[in-house]
C-alpha cells in the first residue's frame, strides 16, 4: 500500500470544502429530506468517482488511503457505499468454505464510518446487500464483537438484521457472492499490498497474484507497480519460491517494459533457473494454467516478451520450448515449417507432458483467436481455416485438442444457421455442404448428427378451437 498522492489530497480537500459549502448541503441540513440529500449526492458523487477512477487506473497501490480518506466527516458519506462494496470483494475468499482467508479490517472501517455518520439513516438503504455479504464471508465472532462495537442500539439492530440464515449454507454463499461479483464487474477497484517478508508473502500472495492478474486483464497502465515487481524479483528470500516464479512469468509476459527493466528481470530469472531445482517443471506447469485461465491469453506477442527473457544459451525445455515459439511465431503456424517444428518437438516427449500441453493450447490459441472473431458474413474463412486442422489433430494425436476445435468449430457454424435460415439460398447450401464433407472427414460430427443439424423442423399444426 501507498499513502495518496499529495495532488490527489489537494483536490480532495478542494472537494471536501466544496460540499460544505454548496447549497445542497445547506438544503439538506435544513430540510432533513431524502430528496435533498439526493441533490448533494448527484452534484458530488460523480466527481468523487473521478479521483477514485484516476487512482485506481494509474496508481491502485494508493486506493486503501483515498478510501480513508474519504471516510472523514466533511464528504458526508458519499460514496461509501460504493466504497463498502469494493472491500466486501477485495477480500481474499477461501473457495472450498466461502470464507475470508483473514479478518477484513477495511471492511470494518468503512462499515463503522457508516454507523457513525450523521447520514446513516439514509446510507443504511444502500448497505444492506453488501453487510449481508460481508457478513456471510466472515466468522460468526468476528461479526458479533463488531457489531457488539456499536454503542447505538438502533444501528445495531440494523446490523443484526444482516446476518442472513440461509448464507450459514455454503451453496448460499457460493450463489450470493456470485451474483454480488456481477454487480460490480464493470468497476476497478483492486489494490494489493506487496510482501516485504518470506512469512507475508505466504499469507500475502493469493490476493496479490489476484490482483496483478486483474491489472493485466484489464490493460491497465501499470506503470506505478513497475518499481514494486522488481524489488520483489530483487528479494533474496522469495527467490526459489514457486510465487516468486509466478511474479516473474506474470511480469514478462504481460507488463511494458523499457529496455533496462526487461535486462533487469532477465538477469534475475536466469539466475533462479539454472540455481532452483525443479525449476522448469514448476514453470510449464504455471504456464499451462495461464493458457486454460480466463483471466488472460497468452497471445503471440506475449511469448515473443518471454523469449527475450529466456537465455537460450541455456539448454534447457525452457530454451528449447521458446525456441520452438519463435519458430511458430515468426514463421507462422500455417507454413510447413513451423509444422515441422512442432512435429519434431512434439515427438520427442512425451504426448501428455505439460510442456506438449503448452504447444497444444498455443496451437488452439491461433485457432481461437481467429475464429471467434469472425463475423457471420466471413463464413467462407472458416473454409479456409479448417484445411488446417489435420494437420495439427495428426501431429498432436490428442483426443481433447480434437474436442477443442470441433467446440470452436460448432459455436460458430450455430451462428451461421442463425442468420441463414433459407435452405435453398446458396450460404445455406454452401454452409451445409462443408458441414456434411469437412466435420465427418475430421471426426467432428457422424453422418446422423449432420443429418439431424440440417433436418427441416415441421411447425405443428394449431388444434381446432
């Protein structure tokens, strides 16, 4: 975590003073109305969510200080709720009991400046679904000795309130966070703080390594983190760790780096590989989890980054696989050679290992890639496409890459069909025509299933009234 920007606190504080002097606040004060508090939070909200945006998007280590900040009195508690909110979902959430790894102090913090505010009667009406949230993650003693902290009886009430009896099932919770997340996901508001220590970055990591992956997906400008991720490949006490590996991946694939930097992240990778026992099965087995993960794509350009990384002078799988990349990247999947590449790589280990593995969901990527981003009219390129597709479903032999390809290849044919419902019109017929010769000859569909795709569906008739 960082303290906020001095520019930051200056505009806040021009802000605060600002609120205190409007009008609506003037009206508010005097009227006690809901409509007028309203007024204040339409004029002043959305310039709150300005700053908070700015320092999110450029400078997200500072963001647990804005939001303290914004808890003072004088902003009379606007966008807190919405504050409460991200630290309900910024907490490190165990999958298998839908609890929180650690006690959720921020959470507490905003949740109590709430309590406190002379507003809350108002503000209590956008908290609920995030208390009965926060409240679910949370051990049953944690809840009760907060809300044993509260002097005022009315509010405390209102927090008891929350504890909802069906989130003590954990397929309640499951759902409920679930659908909570959904509400936020067009939001930033991830913030991490760094381990300085062997001891935090065990307890630390789950939500950092969370956190960079949401910066990546997001294309965030991570400038302001740049400094933070090399004293962490700096420490001496991470290096060797299996999460001090994962830093380092996460940081060449993904973050623009200057010249020095990447020579600065090279000399330290290269140093732990060849130092660190196991060191390129714990890789590939972390690279083939970011292929089959959601939260980024391992594009092209991402492995050429890599591969400037990478000493090739080192023989090892590591030089050997990126060696392997160049050639597909710079030589293209298409030609023969790269073919040949993969051919000659490929059978040399074994057809199931991870690092194969990370060949076939390379491959898979370039095929994804193209295809789901074919527009329907561009039906005719999926022609051209699948003339690719032996030639990879006989070098790899492998069962589940073959169902990749035929999910791929289904998906979009369902579109097609969707838009061209003339069955004698000629993208019909063209459609159905590579269907029933190029699906069989791969394996894709038996005779029946094509059939069955392309049967007419007779419209039942309406029974007489």
């Amino acid at each position: 975590m960082q303290p906020l920007a001095k520019a930051y606190i200056e505009r806040l504080d021009t802000l605060a003073a600002e609120i205190q002097e409007s009008e609506a606040l003037q009206a508010y004060l005097e009227e006690e109305e809901e409509e007028q508090y309203m007024e204040l939070k339409e004029a002043f909200e959305p310039r709150i969510a300005e700053i908070y945006d700015e320092v999110a998007g450029s400078h997200p280590l500072q963001l647990i200080d804005l939001e303290t900040l914004l808890l003072k009195p004088e902003f009379e508690g606007l966008y807190l709720p919405k504050i409460l909110g991200f630290t309900v979902l910024r907490g490190e959430v165990h999958a298998e009991r839908m609890k929180y790894a650690r006690p959720q102090d921020h959470f507490k913090e905003v949740l109590l400046a709430i309590c406190n505010s002379a507003n809350f009667d108002l503000l209590r009406k956008r908290i609920g679904q995030s208390i009965q949230m926060g409240f679910a993650l949370s051990s049953d003693i944690w809840v009760t000795n907060l809300i044993n902290a509260i002097d005022n009886k009315r509010v405390r009430y209102f927090l008891q309130g929350q504890k909802l009896e069906r989130y003590r099932l954990l397929e309640e919770r499951v759902l409920g966070y679930q659908r909570y997340q959904r509400q936020f996901r067009s939001d930033n508001f991830m913030s991490a703080e760094f381990p300085q220590s062997l001891s935090e970055l065990k307890v630390l990591y789950a939500q950092l390594k969370r956190f960079l992956l949401f910066r990546v997906k997001g294309g965030y400008d991570n400038s302001s983190i740049i400094p933070h991720l090399k004293a962490f490949v700096e420490n001496k006490e991470f290096q060797g760790h299996r999460e001090h590996m994962e830093v380092m991946v996460l940081f060449a694939l993904f973050f623009d780096l200057g010249e020095d930097d990447r020579a600065h992240l090279s000399k330290h990778f290269n140093a732990i590989r060849k130092d660190t026992a196991g060191f390129e099965e714990s890789y590939f087995d972390y690279l083939l989890e970011l292929h089959l993960s959601e939260d980024v794509t391992i594009a092209p350009e991402a492995d050429k980054l890599m591969s400037e990384v990478v000493d090739h002078s080192i023989e090892d799988e590591l030089s050997a696989y990126y060696g392997l990349m160049d050639v597909i990247h710079g030589k293209g999947y298409t030609t023969e050679e790269a073919q040949e590449a993969v051919k000659h790589f490929y059978m040399r280990r074994e057809g199931l290992s991870v690092i194969n593995e990370c060949v076939r969901q390379t491959i898979y990527g370039y095929f994804a890639r193209l295809v789901k981003n074919l527009e329907v009219a561009d039906y005719p390129e999926l022609f051209e496409i699948s003339k690719l597709y032996p030639a990879y479903i006989s070098i790899f032999a492998n069962q589940q890459f073959n169902q990749l390809l035929k999910e791929l290849s289904l998906e979009y044919v369902g579109k097609l069909l969707k838009k061209y419902t003339d069955k004698r019109g000629k993208d019909y017929q063209d459609i159905k025509k590579f269907v029933s010769t190029t699906f069989q000859d791969l394996g894709f569909l038996k005779e029946k299933e094509v059939v069955e795709m392309f049967k007419t569906r007779r419209k039942r008739k309406k029974a007489d009234a």
